[in-house]
C-alpha cells in the first residue's frame, strides 16, 4: 500500500484484510452453507495445513468465487482454494 494513502487513512490495512475474509468467509456460507464461524475456521484451518497465508487463501477464493484474473504472485493460495473449494465454486 502507498505510505501517503496509509499516513491518510491510518488502519486501512487492516480493515481491508477484514474486507477480504469477510468476503471469502461469505462466499462459504452462500456455496457451502456454513455458518460465519464454520467458514471462518476452514478458511484458517486450510491455510494453515497449506501453510498460506489466511488473507492470501481468502483473496484467491473471492477472486475464483467472482471469475476474476489470478495474481501470479499467489498462485499457490489459488491453487489451495481450486483443490479445497473448486468443487463447489465451479458449479
């Protein structure tokens, strides 16, 4: 993130990461039909046996859910969430 955009709007960060695991965590409560807490605690559980960073796995399953572009630099988060989620977002 931009210092001059992080010094304008201090936490952003942080409440953009809470932005992108909410989202993922949505995305399991609408295909899988979770609760919050059942999504929250897969997400965290495959990132850790994946050792992927959560924020990281979260992204790649919002950007899978939406049929958006992959980020090359998180190809291993992408394919985790493929292997971990795809038969339910390719549907």
């Amino acid at each position: 993130m931009n210092v001059a955009v992080e010094h304008a709007f201090p936490g952003r960060a942080q409440r953009d990461g809470r932005r992108r695991l909410c989202a993922a965590e949505g995305v399991l409560v609408a295909l899988r039909r979770y609760t919050l807490d059942e999504a929250f605690v897969d997400i965290v559980m495959t990132s850790r046996l994946h050792n992927v960073a959560p924020l990281r796995l979260a992204d790649a399953l919002v950007a899978l859910a939406q049929g958006d572009g992959i980020d090359e630099g998180n190809q291993k988060a992408v394919d985790v969430a493929r292997k971990t989620w795809g038969d339910v977002i390719d549907l």
